[in-house]
C-alpha cells in the first residue's frame, strides 16, 4: 500500500472506526467516477449515485458531512458557509461535484467512494494536525491559524499528554509508520480521528513550517504565538 493509498477512508476505517466518526461507505462505478470528474451535477448517471445516497442518509440524523476517499469539498462555498453540512442526497453530489478539489481527485483515479458520517459542528480550538514519523508522535499543531488562541497555552502540556497516551493506545493499529493524522477533541476529552494525510509535501505542515527538516526530534504541541506587542514612542512614515 503507497503513501496515498492508506490515507483512503475505506481503507483505515475498518481499524481504526472506534476512534472516528460512524461511516457509509458508497462504491463508485467507473462512470460515476468520470461524471464526478466532469463536475456534472444532473442527468442519469448523477441520478443513479444520489438514489445509492437516499438510504444512508437517510438513518443520519439531522445534517450530514460528505467527502470522498481522499478529500473533502473544502473549496466549495457550502463549506465555507456551512462547514460543510448536507441535508440531501442532492445537494451532497452537487457540492462534491462542484468542488475542484474532488473533480481533481476523481480525474487521477483518487476516488472509487463517496464517504457519509454526521455533519458535528467542531469547536476550532479542538482540532489538531498530528505528525506521526516512524511510528513516534513527534509534533502536534493547532489546525486552524487564525489567531491566537490564548485558552490552549494554559493546557498545553496536558493537552500533548493526552494525545500521546491516546496515540500510544492505538498505535498497535494503525496502518504505516510514517503519516500525519487530523484529530478533534471532544468536550468529554475523548479523540476523533477526522482524517490521514500521506507524509510530505501534498499534506500542509502547518506550524511546522516545512518539511526538510529534523523530524527525529520531538516539538511536542506548536501553538499560533500572541500577538506582538510594541510599547513606547512608534513613528510611522509613508
């Protein structure tokens, strides 16, 4: 199994699905795939996909959140408004079909299913990017940088506590050494795994910075530093 080939929801699922969200898995046919990749929202083959998504979606309850194997429709305005939530199998093949993203993904042959679990809406301080390197959690970072968020730095340590007991206990399980893995916590401290991402350069490192760099050494939870501060006599000139 290559660097990609693991990070496929279908295929970490069924090891690792007490620590994520409940999953349906859609198999695609070849064409569906080619009518996913041509972005086409209508007509009988898109129709033929979205009667396969009825059922599934159909015992979530409420709102639900769709991706395929790879990727999500992040580039996509519904995501931007919505965070992604879905409340029909039309809208779900319509959102997935409009995102460049999964059009990309499907024209390489990256896509055989479309992925369903209930939409959760996430806090933005619970979600981190988790840099496994040879079997070790080496660096864990703040997933979203918007700001600084001033409530993490008192936890910090205790949060890098947390995550490295919960690695530990499903490290046995997981399927390659090398890999970087999205989580979120939860109010009551339990961890979802939300996603895995092949090493290197296609996957964003974040507060890491790159990815020539020294990974044999430990950089534990990187937080987005506090705004700077500047005191005394400030003279701007244009």
């Amino acid at each position: 199994m290559d660097n990609k080939d693991f990070c496929r929801m279908q295929n970490w699922y069924p090891a690792l699905s007490a620590n994520t969200f409940l999953t349906s898995f859609i198999k695609l046919q070849p064409e569906e795939i080619e009518a996913l990749a041509d972005g086409a929202i209508g007509g009988p083959i898109a129709y033929n996909v979205i009667k396969r998504l009825r059922q599934p979606m159909h015992y979530i309850p409420g709102n639900s959140f769709v991706s395929v194997d790879t990727c999500a429709p992040t580039d996509t305005e519904r995501f931007r408004a919505k965070r992604g939530a879905v409340h029909s199998p039309e809208s779900a093949w319509r959102f997935l079909a409009l995102s460049k993203k999964v059009r990309q993904a499907a024209a390489k042959k990256e896509v055989s299913h479309i992925c369903l679990r209930p939409f959760r809406r996430m806090n933005q301080t619970r979600e981190f990017r988790l840099f496994i390197y040879k079997g070790e959690l080496v660096a864990m970072s703040q997933y979203w940088l918007i700001r600084h968020f001033r409530r993490l730095e008192g936890i910090r340590e205790k949060l890098w506590n947390h995550v490295n007991a919960f690695f530990k206990s499903i490290s046995w399980n997981l399927p390659a050494d090398t890999f970087v893995m999205d989580i979120y916590i939860t109010s009551s401290k339990k961890i979802l795994i939300i996603d895995l991402n092949p090493w290197g350069e296609d996957t964003d490192p974040l507060l890491l910075g790159r990815w020539d760099r020294d990974w044999g050494q430990k950089e534990g939870l990187v937080l987005m530093p506090p705004p700077t501060k500047i005191f005394g006599d400030v003279n701007i000139s244009f």
